[in-house]
C-alpha cells in the first residue's frame, strides 16, 4: 500500500480507503471507515456526508488498474470489511461497490427502481411559486375577481416610503427645470474631451451635423422627408 497527496495522485484507476484516526464504537484506530475507486483526484472530492481525512490518512490500496479491476477490489475489500449501515462490518460505504457510475449502464429494474423513488419522494411536496400547476391554479382563483378600492389603498399604503423609481412620472416631474451644476458641467466637458462623432448629412433637408442628433432629428425623422 502506498499512501498519495492531493499533488501527487495515483495513476489510472485504483482503490484506496479513508483510515480511522482515533477508536470508535465499532472499530479501532487505524481500521478503514470508506473504501471507494477512482482516477484523478477522487479521494480528495467531496462523497456525500462521508468525512475527508488528511493525506496521512487517505492510503492507495491499488493503482494503475483497469476500471473493471478497481470495480472488482473495491466490491471484495466492501465485502471484507462489511458495512455499518447493514450491521455486518466498519465501512460507512452505502453500496456494495463494483457498482459504480463510469461507463456503466443502469439496468431496466434499477431505471424503475429508482423512477419509483423519486415518484414517491415528491408526494405530498409542496408546489413551487412558478410551477404550472399552481399558476393555472392562482388563474382560476383570480378569474371573475373585481379589485377595490380598499385593495387599492393598501397598496398606496405599502407604496409610501418607498424610493421613486428612475422613470416614474413622480420622479420625470422632480428633474424638470432642474439645472446642471457648473462642477457637473465640468465634469461632462472633461469625459467628452477628445471623443469626435462623423459628420453626417440629411437627404432630406440637406443638413449637416454629428451623427447621434442628426439621427435623433433628420433621416427618417426628418420633417422635409415628404
């Protein structure tokens, strides 16, 4: 056995086991609490609830294996050491390897299996806010529903306080008349420095001007367009 650190990971596929660094109720230090397969840097990836031990503790049981020869080590070392959730051994593992997802297929059985699962996890949940089954339900309830006045004014009440928007009517009305400061007068003056438009001419009308008002005003705009 040969014991890996996260920058220097095995070769290929392989086995390895997170060890136990104090006794516990069911096994001694030193025993094997998770054994799982992999390639790359599957040891210091996050499985689930199961803990991440230092490197120290993380040891490389096999490498260089093929997928088919990890998937069989993996199932035998589970077997040996049996699981805690099943009452026959140390392992926190939830499966009995050998099972695992790379370039694996599912079988018919466990597809339905595991439809059946999830079908049976979802009743009784409750509907999401943007679920179509409750928009048509909030649709019918609304249908034939006549807003009063007294509707109303609880929302002007929830409105008060409340920051005017930047195109709202009360919001236009407060910068009409509203004079430009001789500072932000300077300060537009000093962003625009160097910045030139091309020069355009209207059909038209025949007028010349920067492009960005000259398309505010003229081309299709134009009042001699006709």
């Amino acid at each position: 056995m040969n014991i890996y650190s996260k920058h220097h990971p095995p070769s290929r596929f392989y086995v390895y086991a997170y060890i136990r660094n104090k006794n516990s109720k069911t096994a001694p230090a030193g025993s094997p609490y998770y054994i799982g397969k992999g390639t790359g840097m599957r040891p210091w990836e996050r499985h689930n609830k199961i803990p991440i031990p230092n490197d120290s503790h993380i040891v490389i049981i096999e490498q260089n294996l093929t997928l088919v020869g990890s998937l069989a080590l993996e199932r035998r070392l589970i077997r040996w050491y049996g699981r805690k959730d099943l009452s026959t051994g140390i392992l926190l593992n939830k499966t009995d390897g050998g099972d695992g997802s790379i370039g694996l297929v599912w079988s018919i059985e466990k597809r339905e299996e595991h439809s059946k699962k999830l079908i049976g996890k979802n009743l009784g949940r409750k509907l999401g806010p943007q679920s179509p089954e409750l928009i048509k339900k909030r649709a019918k309830a609304n249908l034939g529903r006549v807003v009063t006045e007294e509707s109303n004014e609880k929302r002007r009440r929830a409105m008060t306080g409340k920051k005017l928007g930047p195109q709202s009517p009360e919001h236009l009305a407060k910068r009409i008349g509203k004079k430009q400061t001789e500072q932000t007068r300077k300060l537009k003056s000093i962003l625009m420095t160097g910045k030139t438009q091309p020069i355009v001419t209207c059909p038209h009308c025949g007028k010349i001007g920067g492009s960005s008002n000259m398309k505010r005003y003229h081309f299709t705009k134009c009042k001699q367009k006709n």
